[in-house]
C-alpha cells in the first residue's frame, strides 16, 4: 500500500509545532497540501514540507484527494471544514474544542459516518504518561471509591501563543467562540472523563473576564462539576496565571493522587497507610517543543486509519467534552447549576 496522503489546514502553531512536524516524522504518510488564508504563512509551510499550498480549503478539497486532513484553524471553522472533508472522503482530524455547539459536533459525526470516515479530536491530555497511568490505578482500584478532584490549566494567555499574537482571532468572540474555558478548560474536562471514567452530570461555573483588558473574550473560570457516581470537583481554566499550572489532583477513598504538580515527579499518590509512590513517567509535553516529545496524536490517527480501528479519541468523546464547557457557559450566564445535556 502506498503512503496514506494528508492535508493539514490551518498553518499556524499547532500546525506547526505538532501536526506537520509529526505527520513528517511518521513514515506512513506524505503531507500533499497546506492551506491558510495568510499568503505567505502557506507558501512558507509549503516550501518547507514540499506540499501545494492553497489559500482556500474548499479548492484543496476539489483538486487534491486527501486520505487524511487535520483542521488547525480557528474554532468556528472546525465544523464546517471537518463536515467538507469528510464529505470530500478524508478522514478527519480535528484540533479541539471540537466546534461551537452541540449541533455542530453531532452534524461533524453524522457526515464523518454517512461517508464511511473515520474523526478525531486532537484531546492530547489523554497520552501524557502520568495521566494513561492514573487512569489505570483509578480503573484498578487502587485509590477506592473517588470523592473529589481539583484541576488547572493556566497560562499567561494565547498572545504568547497564537502565530498571530495579540491580534489573534483567540481574542475574537465570533471567531473563538469561547476563550479560557473552550481553549483550556476542554483539555481538562475531557481528562477527568477519561481518568474517572465517567461522565458529568451537573455544572456550576464562574466565566469571567478579569485577566485581559483588550479583549472581552472570557479568560479566567473556575467550575464546579459532579460526576455521574457523585464525585465533586473544580476545575479552573485561565489566560491569567503568569506561571503556568498544568495539574490534577485526585482524592480517593484510599489516598490521594498527585498529577503534573511535582517538578520532578509527574505523578505521587500519597496513601492514607502513610506510604508514598512517586512515579517519574517523563515531563508533560509541551507544545513548544514540537517533534522532541511526541503528542501522540498524529500517530494514534494514522494507525487508526492504518488499521481501520477507532481512534482513541472519537467524534463523541470530543462532543461529550465540549457539552460540559457548554453547560458551563450557560451556568455563568444563569447563574443557576445546569444539567450537562446527554
Ligand atoms: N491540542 C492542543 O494542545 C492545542 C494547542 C493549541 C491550539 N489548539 C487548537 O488548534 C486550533 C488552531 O490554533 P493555533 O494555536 O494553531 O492558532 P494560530 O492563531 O496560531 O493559527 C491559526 C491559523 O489558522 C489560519 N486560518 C484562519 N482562517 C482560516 C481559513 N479560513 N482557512 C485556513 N486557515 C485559516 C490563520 O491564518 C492561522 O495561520 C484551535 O482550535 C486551537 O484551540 C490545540
């Protein structure tokens, strides 16, 4: 069989600290076409992975056939570009949050299945090594019955990010639809699904804008979240922290789990019996690093096309996230704790 062809759209920094870089290093694909609405930006990317540039992914999508496209843009355009790939007869992968509604999600799944296709959101937490780890010490036993958790994502905001700065459409509510909680707040709910190994069922959250004063886009939230079983917790997602929090904490019945809050060690359950594990499974990536540290994402893509099998993170796990962050949102304008929709 020949080598599986890929289109990646969108050619700022996930593109290119993750998605290119990765497709590149994976020997059973060839990145055929780039696409970005920035001239330059895509002759660049172009030129540098010896793909065709388009300027416009509808006309990539009609001219090149695609085994695979990875969509890199901003948020609003997920659904209608995943929907148009699909459609096109690629099998998509999709950067997170997986679209602005619940609607938009589900018309994603509906056309990736209708046309036989596989889809994926790109929920990286999910592959760090301390978090496959805790998943399954958690499914074990080994901690008891879950009580509660405490989580954080923050960071000093996209501007430091964004191939685009501060004029990044990030800061633009038409185009990001949501800011902190859509950007880092999604990367830890779908976390704790996957580390529990249940769903949310009811949220109450704060989502504010109080860290950035040129931009009216949400930046700092704190939420509290229930869990099928009766698990409560927080989560809090922010473009406000100046030093970057990236961590987890468990408690159980038996102990409590420790994760990414070490510098040293990624995870340390600390035991109601006194005894303490400290695990050393590798830092956190970071996406700075891009191609160092693998994400996994690309690969696990590639082998569930590969091998026809589900990707790790499917079209409904990406939806099942974003409805807690859509239940949030309503809570903080309700003020009132909202029912995450099933
Ligand atoms: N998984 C992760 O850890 C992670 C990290 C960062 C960003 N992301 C997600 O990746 C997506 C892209 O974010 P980013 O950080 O690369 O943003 P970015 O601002 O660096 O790049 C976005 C790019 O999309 C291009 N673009 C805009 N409209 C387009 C269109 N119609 N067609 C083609 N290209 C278009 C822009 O010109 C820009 O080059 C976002 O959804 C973001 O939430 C995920």
């Amino acid at each position: 069989m020949g080598k599986l062809k890929v289109a990646v759209i969108g050619c700022g920094s996930i593109a290119k600290f993750r998605h290119l870089p990765e497709y590149k290093a994976n020997q059973h694909v060839d990145i055929v076409a780039v696409c970005d609405i920035n001239e330059e930006r895509v002759k660049e990317t172009a030129e540098k992975y010896g793909a065709k540039p388009y300027t416009n992914y509808e006309d990539l999508l009609k001219e090149v056939h695609v085994d695979i496209v990875s969509v890199c843009t901003p948020n609003y355009l997920h659904a209608p570009i995943s929907i148009a790939a699909s459609n096109a007869g690629a099998h998509v992968l999709c950067e997170k949050p997986m679209a602005t509604s619940y609607e938009e999600a589900k018309a994603m799944i509906v056309a990736a299945k209708d046309n036989g296709k596989k889809l994926m959101i790109a929920h990286n937490q999910r592959f760090v090594a301390s978090h496959k780890k805790a998943r399954q010490l958690i499914e074990s036993g080994e901690l008891g019955k879950i009580l509660s958790f405490r989580t954080a994502f923050g960071h000093g905001g996209p501007e430091r990010w964004s191939i685009d700065g501060k004029d990044s459409w990030f800061f633009e509510k038409e185009k990001a639809f949501v800011g902190a909680m859509g950007d880092l707040g999604v990367h830890k709910t779908d976390l704790l699904r996957y580390i529990l190994g249940e769903e949310f069922v009811e949220v109450g959250a704060f989502v504010e804008n109080n860290a950035k004063d040129f931009s009216s886009i949400d930046d700092n939230a704190v939420c509290i979240l229930k869990s099928e079983s009766g698990i409560v917790g927080t989560l809090a997602a922010s473009w406000g922290y100046k030093k970057e929090d990236n961590s987890t904490i468990i408690y159980g019945e038996k102990g409590v789990m420790r994760l990414e809050d070490d510098p040293t060690f990624s995870m340390i359950v600390q035991y109601a019996t006194g005894e303490i594990a400290k695990y050393e499974l590798g830092k956190i990536q970071s996406n700075d690093e891009g191609g160092q540290n693998t994400s996994h994402v690309i690969n696990q893509f590639v082998e569930s096309v590969l091998e026809d099998k589900m990707p790790p993170v499917p079209g409904e796990e990406g939806m099942k996230s974003l409805q807690v962050i859509l239940a949030a949102l309503q809570s903080s304008e309700t003020k009132q704790i909202v029912r995450v929709l099933d």
